[in-house]
C-alpha cells in the first residue's frame, strides 16, 4: 500500500493484494481414491487505485480505479502424478467409477477466470439555501466490466467411463464424452446517482436518484471437437451474439426523514424508502450461449475387461446426450429464449424507526422493516406443440400415470 500526497489539495491512496487458496487431496472420502482427488489453487489479485482533490471548503472529487483478477482451477492428483496435462495425459488416467460408485484413476479438470474491473467517480458539495438550511449533495458515477469463462473437461480424450453404474442403464459400461466448456459471459454495468441531505432545525431529509444500465454479450468462441468423438462433438466456431439485445435500465429512488423530539433532542423518529433493482447475473446472459457444456453417452463393449472404451474396436452406441443437437452438432444459436419483456426483481423496503437517549451512553431504539420483492424471474420450459407453435408448458401437457396402469 502506498499513500502519497501529491499537492496540499490532492492525495492519492495505491494498494496491491494477493491472496491464493491451496487445497491438496480436496474431495477425499470412502467415493474417491486418492488420484481422483482434487489439488486447487485460487490466486486472487486485487489493485487500487485512489485520488481525492480538495477544489474548496465545499466540494472534492474521488476518482477509483480497481482490477480483482479471480479465479480458480482444479487438477486431479492422478493428472499431477503423472506429469501429464488435459489431452496430454494417457488412457490409464481417464476417469472411471467403478462398481461400487468409487472415482478412480483420475477425475475431471476444471479452470475458471473471473476478472473485473471498475472506474468510479464519486464526489460532495456542500452549500446553503436561505438563512437556516444546509445541503450535503453526493453524486457519483460508475462503469465496471465483468467477464466469466471457464474449462471443463477430462484428461486424455476427455472421456469418463463408469462401470455398470449408470442411472437408468444397470450394467452396461457407459462413456462420456465431453466437449469441454462452459458458457464465457462479459457483463456491463453502468450507474449514476445523486442524492441531497437536507438539514433544518430538527429535521434532516435525504432525497437521491440512482440509475442503472446493466447488459451484456457471449463473447466469440472457438470450441475444440472431442478427439475420440469428432463426428457427434465436432468444433464449434460461435461469433457470439448479444444475448438477444438484453439491457435492463432501471431507476431506484430513495428517501429518507429524521425528527429529533424534544428541547434536547433525546429522541430521534426515523423513516426511510428505498428501492433496489437486481443485479444481472452471468445465467440470463449465458442463456443464450450455444457453446455451453455438452456430453454425448454411449455404451460399449468393455472386449478386455479394463472398464474403458479402448478405441473403435469396441462398438459404441450413442443413446443420451446433453447441451447439443446430434441432428446440429455445429449449431451456433440456443434453443433457449429470454422474454423480450425481461426485467430484474424490483425490491421495494420501507424502514421506521425511534431511538432514545437515556444517558450519554445508553441509548434504545426501535425498528420495524417492510420488504417486498416483485417480478421474481423464473425459468419455464419451451415445447413446440403438434401445430408447431413454440410455447410455454402447461399443466395439461401432462398425464399422471400410475404404475399398476402401465
């Protein structure tokens, strides 16, 4: 941390941290061998950087900028001890649950990136109207940039077998074969607010404004095929898209009133509303990505007893699969879809309150709080019915049937 002050009206505050999360054997217990335990690491830096100016007795101006580089990783120790790396490493590291729902040999590798980054300006005034009232005006303003990306996939052919199993298919052997990601989402955020504090005699009023812009976009992509299974899992190419034009613009107003009771002012009456708009989150906007996670499974024929699908010599038959159109495997666009209508939870509090001084030192208060949130998002799933219209389910779409009628 540095403090400097560069004028007699100006000071500027820089920081620097580091801090990183290390875990060795993470996830061990009765269902994981030790090689399919993870080893994680999360070096997180943080940066700032602070400046005030001092203009006049009744007005200054604090600039900010800030970076928090996040993330994470994991590494199975199975791919440590072998001194391999994703499509690097041999057949004998790739996953397997066995019979009795044990990992072994290795588990899957995962990495994430979660930067940000922040400009805020952010100030006060202070000044008088009339003969009796002061004002304290704070505005400010913000622009901050979120990204989110992250690798999923298997060591080896990024493959993972599961011996006899599988939910659904009771001993068969089982693969799955990944495409190796999920959704990358950048996020927008943008702010303005003003508020004035209003002071006279015994009453003191705040009265502010914020206005928020929030949007964002899934970034171009290219996606490498699965190298045991290119034909059903080939590469993608996304040029990305913006999330179908989401933005969610949104004006929360605040007030706030203070009354102190009394020659000496010993009690205090208190009431405050509040609005506050949702923050977009990464799902709305990935929702509209088609490069998210996607698996293909298959049975096959385990010719040498080893519990994993040696190459095609062992007859795989594809009879699941996740996050793709085997029809489309190259498909650039979702099949999911936003209501063009959307927007964020509104929450909406209103606060009363009294406190009173008994003593210097003792004082009891009060408080009662009412809370409402509106316009909560849900997720609903699509159909397209036998006239080929997209809609919403319904109940009707679906039968209860007993299992003595079936």
């Amino acid at each position: 941390k540095v403090n400097a002050q560069l004028f007699p009206s100006n000071s500027l505050v820089a920081s620097f941290n580091n801090g990183e999360k290390q875990k060795f054997g993470r996830n061990a217990g009765p269902n994981f061998a030790a090689e399919a335990t993870w080893n994680q690491r999360g070096p997180t830096g943080i940066y700032k950087a602070e400046d005030t100016h001092i203009f006049n007795s009744n007005l200054f101006l604090t600039g900010t900028w800030s970076k928090v580089d996040g993330g994470f990783g994991v590494v199975p120790q199975g791919v440590v001890n072998a001194g391999c790396s994703g499509g690097d490493c041999p057949f004998s590291v790739e996953p397997l649950w066995d019979e009795d729902f044990v990992r072994k040999d290795s588990y899957y590798m995962f990495n994430a990136s979660r930067p940000s980054e922040e400009l805020k300006a952010d100030g006060s005034y202070f000044f008088n109207t009339g003969s009796s009232m002061s004002h304290e005006l704070k505005y400010g303003g913000r622009f901050r940039q979120f990204e989110s990306s992250t690798t999923f996939l298997y060591p080896g052919r990024n493959l993972a077998h599961y011996a006899g199993v599988w939910w659904g298919v009771p001993g068969e052997n089982i693969l799955e074969a990944n495409r190796g990601s999920w959704p990358s989402v950048n996020q927008d955020y943008t702010s303005l607010w003003v508020q004035d504090t209003m002071s006279l005699s015994k009453w003191t009023i705040n009265a502010g404004l914020r206005w928020d812009l929030q949007s964002g976009e899934n970034p171009a992509e290219l996606i490498p095929a699965n190298p045991a299974f290119p034909e059903i899992l080939p590469a993608i190419n996304f040029p990305g898209n913006d999330a179908g034009g989401l933005e969610w613009s949104t004006i929360s107003p605040r007030v706030g009133v203070t009354y102190a009771l009394g020659e000496e002012r010993k009690t205090l009456i208190r009431g405050s509303y509040s609005r506050f708009a949702q923050a977009l989150y990464n799902d709305v906007i990935g929702n509209l990505n088609p490069t998210g996670f996607s698996a293909a499974y298959y049975t096959f024929d385990d010719l040498n007893g080893n519990n994993k699908w040696d190459g095609p010599d062992e007859a795989a038959d594809l009879f699941l699969w996740n996050g793709f159109d085997p029809d489309d495997p190259t498909a650039i666009s979702s099949p999911n879809r936003n209501d063009p209508g959307l927007d964020p939870a509104m929450t909406d509090e209103l606060i009363i309150g009294a406190e009173h001084s008994f003593l210097p030192e003792f004082v009891v208060g009060a408080t009662a709080t009412w809370r409402q949130v509106t316009d909560i998002i849900d997720d609903l799933r699509l159909l397209r019915d036998e006239t080929g219209i997209e809609r919403v389910q319904r109940v009707d779409d679906f039968v209860i049937v007993r299992e003595h009628e079936q």
